[in-house]
C-alpha cells in the first residue's frame, strides 16, 4: 500500500516534474514473470527514477548501509527502502557475495522483477566499471532474462555528494532482453560466469554511451582514496630556493 502511495502519489509525481524522463525501450520489460533489470548506476537517485517509471513494482538489492543511517535522513532513508520492498544486503565479509544471490533468486521464485547494479557500487566519475559476477549467477540459476538498462544524466542531475538534485532532464534506456539459455547448468563455472557478466556489461555501454573501465569500481575508488592519503602525509612541496 505504501509503496503505490510512494510511486503513484508522493514520489512518482516530485521525479517526474524534476528530472522529465525520457523512456526509451519499455517495451522491452516483460508485463508478467521473474527477470533482471541490470543498469548502470550514476546517482542516488537511480533508485527512485527506475521503480518510478516502470509498470511493475521492481525490488532492488540495497546496500545494508542505506538501512542503518544516522539522523533524521538516515532514518528516512530507511523508512523509505523498507516501505518499498528493498532488501538490504551486507556487501562485507566473504559470504555477502553468496547472501546477496541467495535473496535475488528469492525474489525471482516468485515471478518478480529484480533490480541488479552490476558494477557493485556507484560510479564516482560518471564512467562504467567492471561488473561483478553475481547478476550471471544469478541469470543462470534463476534460468531468467537480463534486462539491460541505462541511466543516462542522472551523474549531472545529483553528483556524488550531492543532496538536492539539479533540475535535469534524464533518459532511462532499456535493451533487448538478453537470453543465456545456452549456459543452462553451468552456473558454477567461474569462465561462463564472467563471459555472461561481460556480455550484460557491453549491452549496458551500448545503451549508455559510457566510457568503459576494465577495473571494478570499488577497487579504483579505494586506490585513488589512498593516493589522497599520501599525498596528504606528504603535504605541500616547498619551493626551492
């Protein structure tokens, strides 16, 4: 009840009013029956615009801090990913992989749509990273369609960092559903698993137009927090004299 007051009532018509989507390809989600809805991810706000556009209700993986935040916005933020059907899942320690596939195919057993951001984590510079192999696990055990979607201006419209969103116009684009029926009973070799994942990833860059990065996102993120570090140890270089 909440979430069709949210998506119909509240939200739906705030996002609409402030990005002014433009829907490409939506006939390319099924009306009926479990798939994945697998897309970039630029912005906060990638959370609300997808459910908000689509015909079905969709149920995302969400990070588990989304669901623990301090302060007034962090609890209701949570309020908000509870009321509207979002699993949140622990992306730390060497089971949270497993844990996260276990709840998607959960949700896939029942014919619902499932909404998967490859690349693990935001994109800090607008650009498409590497995606992680859960999302063709997932595809292969579930034996369901992937769904390629882009979000497409939703960096400029809420940077990283950024709380209140720019007045910008966004495109959603979605592609052909991807069928990888041919690896049926292979879920378990890691080769099949990253050539499924790729090839959800090059459907996702066409429908971007994203420059590509062969790293995982978290990892460049890390790197370039550490070289912030040292380069902060090191301080300011005095000019010779």
């Amino acid at each position: 009840m909440f979430y069709r007051l949210l998506k119909y009532v509240i939200l739906g018509p705030l996002l609409r009013l402030v990005f002014r989507p433009r829907i490409e390809g939506l006939e390319h989600v099924p009306d009926a029956g479990a798939a994945i809805v697998a897309g970039n991810h630029l912005s906060f706000s990638d959370h609300f615009l997808m459910p908000a556009i689509l015909k079905r209700r969709i149920t995302f993986l969400a990070k588990a801090e989304y669901f623990t935040g301090p302060g007034v916005k962090g609890r209701l933020t949570a309020a908000f990913f509870r009321s509207a059907g979002q699993i949140p899942v622990d992306r730390s320690g060497k089971e949270a992989g497993q844990a996260a596939i276990r709840e998607g195919l959960g949700v896939l057993s029942k014919g619902q749509l499932l909404g998967i951001y490859p690349e693990g984590t935001r994109s800090h510079d607008g650009r498409l990273y590497k995606g992680k192999v859960g999302v063709a696990a997932m595809a292969l055990k579930g034996r369901v369609p992937v769904i390629p979607c882009a979000m497409i201006g939703t960096f400029e419209a809420q940077p990283p960092g950024q709380v209140i969103p720019n007045l910008h116009r966004v495109t959603i684009r979605f592609g052909e559903p991807l069928d990888f029926s041919r690896y049926a009973g292979m879920e378990h070799e890691k080769a099949v698993l990253r050539a499924v994942t790729d090839e959800i990833m090059y459907a996702i860059l066409g429908l971007s137009g994203q420059e590509y990065v062969d790293r995982y996102a978290a990892d460049v993120k890390a790197a370039e927090a550490e070289q912030a570090r040292e380069k902060a140890r090191k301080g300011p270089r005095m000019p010779l004299s």
